[in-house]
C-alpha cells in the first residue's frame, strides 16, 4: 500500500476500515468517512475467477473433445508443470465430470503451436479447485502441455 501514482493526490478517499470475513464483498464492513492519507491506499491486483467455462478440451481439429483431448484454458494451452492427479480430479470436476482416466503431456496435435501458453503450475493438495494455485506466467513449451481424459 501507499502512494504510488501522482493522480493519487487528486482523487478522495472513499473507504475506510475496511473488513472482510470471507472472500465475497458481501461479508465486508466499511465505514465512508476516514482518518486516512494517500500514504494508506490500498492498492490491488485481481485476476478473473476461474469457472468451468475457463477450461475446454478439444480434439486435434480444435473442436469439442467430448472429454478427452488437449486441455485449454481460456482458449490457450495448459503447461504441466505442477500438474497432478489432483489437479486433474479438480480440472474435469470444474467442467461437471466425475474424475479422469488419465493425463499426460506432449506435443501430439498440429494446432498446439499456434497456441499460446496460458497457465502454469497447477498445483492442488486435493482434488477440488479451491485447493489449487497456479499462474497465467509460464516457463514451458508446447511438449509440456497436458491432455487430459475426463470421465
């Protein structure tokens, strides 16, 4: 926190004692009035919640894999570094499947390399999507993406 932008100076404060008792802005107390200075503002970076719809798998064709196939998140590759059966119970779980058969990483379709890598070090200590960490920056190549066969 603090200040960091110049514009910071010319904007009012807007909220003050700011608490939380969960993830959802619905569980947050606030006061509009504040003893504060610019030096205090909070600053944030949020990325999207990820949801079923964020992930797919499609066929060598790039069309619906039926469950089994390259697995894409948000239209881009997924890199296996972290991967897990964990993280594949979590994935097709996501998606409304009961569990996966089973998973693996290669360059096997054509169209991977006109992909871009989208996510990486999916790490999950379970086999539900709240236990799973995992970054849109990658270190990978195409031969680490995962396939996966949900069933």
């Amino acid at each position: 926190y603090g200040q960091l932008y110049d514009i910071q100076a010319n904007l009012q404060i807007g909220l003050d004692n700011v608490a939380c008792s969960s993830g959802s802005w619905g569980s947050c107390t606030f006061i509009t009035s504040h003893n504060c200075a610019h030096s205090e503002d909070v600053h944030l970076n949020c990325v999207p919640e990820v949801t079923s719809a964020s992930f797919t798998i499609v066929n060598e064709a790039g069309g619906d894999g039926q469950g089994r196939g390259l697995l894409l998140y948000n239209g881009h590759t997924v890199c296996d570094d972290g991967f897990s059966d964990n993280s594949a119970i979590a994935i097709c779980g996501l998606m409304g499947y009961d569990g996966f058969d089973s998973w693996r990483n290669g360059l096997f379709f054509d169209m991977q390399a006109n992909l871009q890598i989208g996510l990486d070090d999916v790490v999950c200590s379970s086999g539900s999507w709240d236990s799973c960490t995992s970054t849109t920056s990658h270190n990978c190549g195409h031969s680490e993406d995962v396939h996966l066969a949900c069933i």
